[in-house]
C-alpha cells in the first residue's frame, strides 16, 4: 500500500511522515507538521489532541518533503491541517509549517490549509503565490461557548478578521463551520460576519466516534437528534450564494440491521452491503466497518476528477452524488462476482508497483439507482424524469477484508 512504500522513503524509520494518504479527510493526502494538536477541541474526530511537537527539525522541512513527495502526483491535493492543526501555537516561534508550505509552492502543488489558528496571517505574501483554499474554522459567535469546547483557541473576532483579511488578499478563503452544533452554532450570524469574498461551509457534529461520545457534547445529542436539526436548520437558512451544507453523518444503523462486521464476512457480502445500505442510512456504517484509511479510488467516467490526475487518489463519491441527485432514490444490486483484473490494469499497476503488494481479490458490483432526476448528478444536468442510473463499482480488498481501492464507473447515458 502507499503507506508501507512511504515509510520505506524515512531517513529515521522511528519519525512519523509529513504525509500520510487520508482521502477521507478531503485532500486525498494529509500534511501534518506536527504531531499533535495543543488546541483542545473537545469534538476532534482525529484523536490528534495532545502537546504540539514539530515532527522534524526546520532544517529538515524542504528535504523530507521534497522526498516524500515524490511518491505523491502532482495532481493530488495536499491538505494542510487536515489531521492536525498546521498552526498551533508553537508555530509562531517554530516557523514548520511555513517551511512546509513554501517547499509546495516551489513545485506548484495544490493545497487546502485548514486551521484555527492566527498565525496564519504571518503567511499571507507566500499564499498569494500557491494554488491553495485556507479553510479558518469556527463553529460558533459565542465566546463562553467556545471556551467550554476549544479552550486554548482564539475567540471568535479574531478568527473571523483572519478570514476575511486572507480573502482581502485575494487568497480564497472559507469559513468552516464544522461542526454545526445544535443550540450553539447560529447560522445567520456566521454567514453575515464574514465579508462575501468568503465562502461558507457547514457540516454536522459527529457525536459517534469515542473521543466524542464521551464529551459533554457526546452526551447531549444521540447522531440522530444531530443529524435532524442540522437538517432543519439548512432547511430553514435555505439557499445562498457561496453556502454549503454538506450532507449529515448517517452512521446509526436502524433497529434490526444485521450487517456483519466480524472477520469471517465475505468480500462478496461486503461489497453488496455498501451499495444497499444507501437504502437505509447505514451507508456511513457499512464503510466505517470495512473501508481502509488508505483507500484509493478512482472515477473513471472523469466527472468527478476535475480534471487532476486520474492516479492522485482525488475522489468523489458518486454513490453519495447520485441520492443527493435524485428524489426517494433507492439502490438495487443486479450482481456482485469476483474478477480477474481491475478495470484500470494501469492503474493498478502504478498502485502495486514497488510495495510487494498484490492485487487481492476484486469484487465488481453491478447496480441501479431508480428515482426521480431533480438536482445535477456531477456535471450532468437534471431532467427531472424517472431514471434508472446504471452504474459498475469495483472493489479491491486485501487479505483482512479492508476496501484499499474501488473504481467506479457511472453509465451516463442511462441519466
């Protein structure tokens, strides 16, 4: 896998990486300059609390790097912060993540920086140069709030002045707010405090994973209370230029699910599993239980690739994009078999190639969506008739039954 020939690029086999493959994180890759996170938020899904120590020493930023970056294409995105805050505290005097940064722009990469941290404004003049999206995060206007859920960060002014002083700049900017807290987060108030150069983004809390669920936040909110006032609330704030509400985290799987997540599953149920589960919401769980943190995925109809290298790992779900597409949309197996070759042989042999791994065993699953095209699936515009959208996704696991790379395959004519 990426991460075994990665590691095998380390000077000091002890040292963490700087990158690490983590497409579930939005970048497909994450760039962690340290290795913690001193920030405190109690609602981190991460697990990367803990005292921020620089994972190198700065004379050692633009080499490693450098070097680690030549197992990465130049179209993948780099998400700066993804993991870990890439300006905490210490980065004022430490000064890595500016080294890390001005070693991307010097070889043209694409970059999302995401961070709470003031910092940032001390990097201005080296950002206006990149390819990069700054994401500031703050979930809420009330500062008594703030100081009960992420202590050791600046309040909420100052915050909003680094966005809109970084979209001043003519950086393009984006408020995060995620997450989206019942009762805490006004949605008004934050999207009238940021100027209209920057743009608005909000996803719900995750009150599921256990770093969380044992929070004051954990304990106030079930996933599903969460889950239907964030709907509510994006309901009522309806639609506005430059606000995103992305979709909620449907992870509780309803009463009676039997889906099976112990060792022995096959491949063949796994893969049917993942596609029927958008029937009932239990999608999230079905690839919590079997997808690896180092998936690869691949579009090959192109639509979701925006045009960045097909062997980066950048990836859209269009599962997720044909429900969103399409009203009362429901998923139908038509076959799941195993197969002899991926259906990109490239591909797969850019991912095999000098890690010892094999190809493992290939589940190709056949399906349609039925439902009503209301909303644009991709770049294909709706037509708001009955469709049945045809669809071929395959799926490679490796020995224990993990998802390490998919590759899907919408049929657009059928839309």
């Amino acid at each position: 896998m990426v991460t075994r020939r990665l590691a095998a690029t380390l000077v000091d086999a002890s040292r963490q990486p700087l990158l690490r493959y983590a497409p579930l994180c939005g970048g497909p890759w994450a760039l962690s300059t340290y290795d913690a996170c001193d920030l405190r938020c109690s609602y981190c899904v991460t697990y990367a609390q803990g005292p921020s120590t620089p994972r190198c020493e700065p004379e050692q930023v633009a080499q490693l790097l450098r070097h680690e970056l030549e197992h990465v294409p130049l179209g993948a995105t780099i998400g700066v912060g993804a993991l870990v805050d890439a300006y905490p505290h210490a980065e004022a005097e430490v000064g890595i993540t500016r080294l890390a940064v001005a070693e991307l722009v010097a070889q043209g990469r694409r970059m999302v920086i995401v961070t709470k941290g003031l910092t940032i404004t001390r990097d201005i003049e080296l950002l206006q140069s990149a390819d990069v999206t700054v994401a500031v995060s703050l979930c809420s206007l009330d500062d008594a709030e703030l100081q009960k859920i992420e202590p050791h960060v600046a309040g909420s002014a100052e915050r909003i002045a680094v966005a809109n002083r970084l979209a001043a700049a003519g950086i393009d900017t984006q408020l995060n707010v995620q997450p989206w807290i019942p009762g805490i987060t006004d949605a008004d108030a934050l999207v009238a405090a940021v100027d209209p150069g920057v743009r608005v983004s909000f996803g719900p809390l995750n009150v599921q994973v256990p770093s969380v669920s044992t929070s004051r936040l954990g304990r106030g909110f079930t996933q599903a209370e969460v889950n239907a006032a964030y709907v509510a609330e994006a309901e009522r704030v309806g639609n506005r230029p430059g606000v995103v509400w992305t979709m909620p985290i449907w992870v509780e799987p309803p009463a009676g699910d039997g889906w099976d997540l112990s060792p022995d599953r096959t491949n063949l149920e796994t893969a049917r599993r993942i596609v029927t589960g958008m029937n009932d919401n239990s999608f999230a769980l079905a690839m919590l239980g079997v997808l690896s943190a180092h998936v690869i995925g691949h579009d090959l109809s192109g639509i979701s690739l925006d045009g960045r290298d097909r062997a980066s790992g950048y990836f859209g779900d269009l599962l997720g994009a044909a429900k969103l597409a399409l009203d009362d949309p429901r998923f139908e197996v038509l076959s799941v078999q195993t197969v002899a070759s991926p259906p990109d042989a490239d591909l797969a042999a850019i991912r095999s190639q000098g890690d010892g791994s094999s190809i493992g065993e290939l589940v190709e699953t056949n399906l349609v969506v039925h439902g009503s095209f209301v909303r644009p699936f991709a770049t294909v515009p709706p037509t708001g008739r009955e469709v049945e959208l045809a669809m071929r996704i395959t799926y490679r696991c490796d020995d224990d039954g993990m998802v390490v790379e998919m590759w899907q395959e919408p049929d657009l004519t059928s839309v």
